[in-house]
C-alpha cells in the first residue's frame, strides 16, 4: 500500500512538473516575436509637406528643427525642435498629425 501511495505521489508531482514546463516554453514563444523598426535621421527638407506644414502653425511658431528623423516600419516621424534654450520632441504621422 505504501509503494502505491508513493507512486500516485511522484506521479502528481511529475505532472505538476511537466504542466509548468509546457506554461514556461509557451511563454517564452510569446516573449521572441519582437517587431523591430529602424530610426534613420533624415533631412529636415526630406519631411513630408503635411508635416512641414504642421511644423510651420501656430502650435510651433518660434520653434526651429534642430533634428529629424523617420521610423520606416512605423511611417512616423520624429522631429527634435528647439526655441532659444528650450528643446522638445514631436512625433508626427506623414499626414503632419501628433502621433502618441
């Protein structure tokens, strides 16, 4: 009776085992998928004219483009402005909108 009881309680434990095995592998599945997009500084005259138009409204009157750049997988850009000592960064779609 002991070596059953001993039995069904390495058999419990083994499966308990082997379900954190399965959990674990399926979460490190999900963990590698990682979409990767590539900042490339860019011209400030290579910005679309949405965005140029954008940038030259009130909401930025006074701020000057210190910096460009564009994520190409994303179609955003990013665009560094400065104002005397002042420096901010915008984010922007290529239709000249604020992107979050």
């Amino acid at each position: 009776m002991k070596k059953i009881t001993i039995l069904a309680a390495l058999f419990v434990v083994a499966a308990g085992i082997a379900s954190t095995e399965v959990a674990t592998a399926a979460r490190r599945t999900e963990s590698v998928v990682v979409k990767y997009d590539e900042k490339v500084k860019i011209k400030k005259e290579e910005l679309p004219d949405a965005v140029k138009k954008s940038l030259a409204g009130n909401d930025y009157k006074g701020w000057e483009i210190s910096e460009a750049y564009m994520w190409k997988e994303a179609g955003t850009y990013e665009i560094e402005l400065k104002n005397g000592d002042e420096k901010k960064t915008v984010k922007l779609d290529k239709e000249g909108k604020v992107v979050a």
